[in-house]
C-alpha cells in the first residue's frame, strides 16, 4: 500500500518541479556524494550517502557524520545558478538531526561574485531533532548574480554531533499567493471509529496567509470542509489545522484525499500543483497493547556506551522490567571494535544509517538518552495501539533453537517485515576496553537472516511457521542464557507494529519432575492425557502466551479436556513444588 511519509515526500519534490521555475532539486537519488556539480570544500570524508529515511522523505539521503573527528567548517556546496533579473528564491530541504553534547552550528549560506558566504538560516543551540522541513526565502544581495551558490554549512566541534541527515533540497522561484498542503498527520494504520482529520497548511508564497479551507473525503465520497480565517503566516510559517468533521474510519483500507483552497478568500492560489495530498489509510479491525522495542547499538570498545550503559540504560531496564522488548548489536567500532560484533549487526546499523555509538531506537525512531526521556518516551509507546498480535515460545536442543511463531495481524497492510533476534542476556567474554565487565542483550542471530522475512497481512488470517537455527558458529557463551525477541517493522517509515519476547527453554526440561512423565495423544485432538504427574498442576499456554487450560493437584494420567482449541502448537506447564517440565503440545 502506499505509505503516507513516502507519498508526502514525493510531492514535496514533484509539485514544486512541475508548478514553478526550479533551479535545484536534489534527493540524493543517485547515491553519490557530492552529488553531480556538487563540491565539499573540507572534511569531505565526513559527507557520506546514506540509504536511509530520517530526514522524511525517503532513501537514500545525504548525511553528516561526527568521524573522522574535527573542529572547523565544512560546506556542502551547489553548482553555480545564474539567478540574472531574479529578486526572490527560496529554499526547501528536510533534515533530522542526532545531536550529541556541547554546541555548535548548523545552516545554509549563500554567496556570489567569489565573495564570502553569508547566513540566510541557521541553528547556533543545537538539540535532537525529528524529521523536519525547513523553508527560507532568500533575498539578499547574491540573489540577481549569474553565478549564484548556496551551501549547507556545520562549524564547530564534530564530536559534539552525532550524525545530521538532509534531503530535498530544492532551490526555487516563489509565487505571490502559494498554501501548500503540507503534511496529513492521520496514521497510515489506525483503529476503527470517530477520528479527526490533522495536518499542516504553509505559506510558500511571498504574500501572507489570512484564510484557506481545508476539504478531505474519503473513498470518494461526501467532501468535508473546514474554514481557518484570522491567520496572518508569512513565508515558511505553517498552521497546523484540525478539521471540524470527524472521519467514522470503518475497518478496512481506504483512499484518502485533503485539500487546500478558497486562498484568502480569491479561490485558487497561484499554483494548485501542491493543494492536495492523497494517501492511503488502514483501519484495523481490533487493536491490542503495544509491547514496544530497543535497540540499541553500542561497543565494548566505546568509551561514552560504558557511561550511558551504567549510568542511564542498565537502571532503567532494572527500572522497568518486562515492559518492552531489547536487542543490543556490537559495533566494529571504535578500533579494534566489539569482538561479537556480526555482520547481521552491521546490517542493521546501515538499515538505521548509524554512524556513531552509543545509539539507542525506541519503535524504530532515534531515542532520547536521558532517564527523564526515556521514561516519557517509554510511556508514549507503550500507549500507542498495537494493530498485530506477535506470540513465540522457543525452545532448544544441544546446539540448535527452534522458535515457532504466531502472527495474528487485525488489518490488511503489505511489504511487513518479520524480524527475529536470538540474544544472549549476559555475556562476559566479549570484554573490550572501556571498562565494562558484561554486556546485556547481546544479539547473537538473525534469523533467517538480518534481511527479515517479508509478508503480505491480511485482516484475521494467522501465519504460523517454525524456523530453526543451529548456534554452533555464533558467540554464544551459554545456552541457557538465550532469549529470542521478534518484531514486525514496516521498513518503509521503520516502525514497529509489535515486538515479543521469550526466553530458549531446554526441550522438554525445564527442572525435570520425573522422566517418566509423559502426555499422548500428541498431536491431540479433544483431550490429552497427562501421564504420572499426579499432585502436579498444569496450565496450557497458546503461542501468544495466554493461559487457555488450567487444573490444580491434578490425578495420574489426567485427561486435559482440548475440545474447541484453535490448531496449532501449545505449551503445557506442569508444576510440582519447585520443579516444572515444560512439554510442547500440537493441537489438530
């Protein structure tokens, strides 16, 4: 289906090229760096192409890395324009920046005639910045020169920054009355029932916004329409609007369409190309909690990970235990790097576009890295709507792991990705130089491999399946210290839909009752009998770990009613005092 961010971002470029005179339109869509007539004036060994999304639009997209390390300027710098009779131009681009410690500026200048370059925008108090756009006009005196450049500009201290992404950059000729449709702030995936509509409405015009409507409809249908007056948005300002009509958002996928028109009450504006964003928008059948992921990448040989590790990250886990799911990958860096570090983990460090450690994800998004941070943004993910229900329940045998997986998803979505992690929780043998002693949620496979396994969803239709994976030539110290975390992450925007997370038990053992003890018919059918467990007490977990049969002191041979059980693997508990056997049951 088509992905709101993607589509937005498509706009943001296509509209401004087919509406109004472009003098650059650069996405960095042929993967070299500098792009065509581009030039770095120093450190260009910091400039790099990241296949990556963080800006907001989509891959791939320039990027500022803090290594090599250095203190000073360096511009990424256009190819001259010739701008002859020109009076006004102004600049777009998108940016997230990944900031670190300390300050230092970031900005776009411009210059002409070979002389020096002066700031048109600028930010001197840098912090961590999302996905963002950025409209300048410019009107100073290189504007009207035929050779004409602008740059995008960091000075300061490298180390300070951890990475700064930018794409579209697009350098036009502004109309005198332009609103853009800007962003519809609606989830490509949400839950049934009464929504509004959000968005954003900017000025990219020369003349000030006073008035717009905002129309959407839905499938085609009735137009919804809401009137904003009283405004006064000067170039680059935008408004963000909530339209008075809620949206029913029956279950299923459906065409979304949001205007802007009726411009300071004349009608159309000057350029209609980019009054209208159309998107596509599940609505989930039902929704379930959200058990929301970590990840985070960090190195035994990373000075500033062993800090943020004991000081910030380990006590909030042992603050919040069982409340989301965490895989840690070993980086190869700094030199010599991590001695667990794999290349499944470098995948997923290029996936992200990480350049520096430590660096810590929450749902797929740069997380903050303070405790007070972490806390807040915890508690937002875990209060946003799961739209999949995610159940593992694996096992292991000498050296091998099986893990069957559960996915019961509550909409009809495409291109998911199923990501499943085998981590060991403490690891001591992997000691570098930074001082720590053992590492936590160390990831050992990806399984089947760090690609994931890409999957169509369909409203209620489960998919079941059971890999198996052989730890003979990983890391791992211990194999009864393994657990395995799954997530189910849309690669387009890098969001996690769900995550679990499951400790590898012994087969069959977990503190041995009695080798005698037995069940059969297995698979079952209507019953299954427990055999010479007498006295025990039993429970019966489904894939997503939920209890669907119990029985207390139970007889010899006990007779487990199973009539009316959903198909599929089922694991029975059996306790008696403070030893427990576990048994895998198949139900036909």
């Amino acid at each position: 289906m088509n992905k709101i961010l993607l589509l937005i971002s498509m706009l943001f470029v296509c509209i401004l090229l087919n509406a109004q005179q472009t003098y650059i339109a650069e996405s960095f869509s042929d993967s070299q760096m500098p792009p065509t007539g581009w030039t770095i004036d120093t450190h260009a060994g910091n400039w790099e192409i990241s296949n990556t999304a963080q800006a907001g639009g989509s891959a791939p997209e320039g990027m500022l890395n803090w290594s090599p390390q250095f203190n000073g300027t360096t511009r990424l710098i256009s190819p001259a324009i010739d701008l002859t009779g020109i009076e006004n131009v102004a600049l777009d681009f998108r940016y997230m920046l990944d900031h670190y410690d300390g300050t230092y500026t970031i900005g776009v200048a411009t210059k002409s005639r070979s002389g020096n370059w002066n700031v048109v925008w600028q930010d001197n108090t840098p912090s961590t910045t999302p996905a963002t756009s950025i409209s300048v006009l410019i009107n100073n005196g290189d504007v009207g020169a035929n050779d004409f450049q602008l740059c995008i500009f960091f000075s300061g201290a490298s180390y300070n920054l951890n990475y700064w992404c930018i794409d579209d950059i697009v350098l036009y000729q502004p109309m005198a009355l332009d609103a853009r449709m800007s962003q519809l702030t609606v989830p490509a995936y949400i839950s049934q029932g009464s929504k509004e509509i959000t968005g954003v409405v900017k000025n990219v015009g020369l003349d000030n916004l006073t008035s717009f409507d905002v129309n959407w409809n839905a499938d085609g249908g009735e137009v919804f329409t809401t009137s904003f007056s009283g405004l006064d948005l000067s170039f680059g300002s935008g408004y963000d609007f909530t339209c008075n009509d809620l949206w029913n958002a029956p279950v299923g996928n459906h065409a979304f369409k949001v205007w802007v028109s009726n411009i300071n009450g004349a009608g159309p504006d000057n350029n209609p190309g980019n009054d209208t964003i159309n998107a596509s928008i599940a609505v989930a059948s039902q929704n379930v909690s959200m058990l929301p992921l970590f990840e985070e990448f960090t190195s035994s040989t990373c000075g500033p990970c062993a800090n943020f590790n004991s000081t910030v990250f380990i006590p909030f886990c042992n603050a919040h235990p069982n409340e989301f799911s965490l895989i840690k990958y070993q980086m190869s860096w700094p030199a010599p790097g991590d001695p667990y570090y794999t290349e499944e983990g470098g995948v997923r460090r290029y996936f992200y576009g990480v350049n520096a450690v430590p660096t810590l994800f929450l749902q797929g998004n740069t997380a903050p890295m303070t405790t007070g941070g972490l806390t807040s943004a915890l508690t937002q993910a875990s209060d946003e709507p799961a739209f999949v229900s995610l159940g593992i329940q694996p096992t292991y045998s000498g050296n091998e792991v099986q893990i069957p997986l559960h996915i019961l998803p509550y909409l009809t979505v495409n291109d998911m990705t199923i990501q499943i992690a085998v981590i060991e929780k403490i690891t001591t043998e992997n000691v570098g130089n930074n001082g720590e002693t053992e590492f936590h949620h160390v990831m050992m496979k990806m399984v089947p491999d760090a690609e994931g396994l890409l999957l169509n969803f369909t409203d209620g239709v489960p998919f079941d399946s059971t890999f198996t994976v052989d730890m003979s030539t990983t890391f791992v110290e211990d194999m009864n210290d393994l657990q395995v975390v799954a997530f189910v992450q849309d690669n387009s925007n890098r969001r996690i839909l769900q995550s679990a997370f499951a400790d590898v038990l012994i087969t069959g053992i977990e503190k041995s009752i009695s080798n005698k003890v037995y069940i059969y018919p297995n698979p079952a059918s209507s019953y299954v009998v427990v055999a010479n467990a007498g006295n025990s007490n039993i429970l019966l977990y489904d894939m997503l770990g939920n209890i669907v049969r119990k029985a207390d002191a139970i007889s010899e041979n006990y007779r487990l009613n199973t009539a009316g059980l959903h198909q599929g693997a089922y694991f029975l508990k059996i306790i008696k005092g403070s030893t427990i056997q576990t048994l895998k049951v198949n139900i036909l």
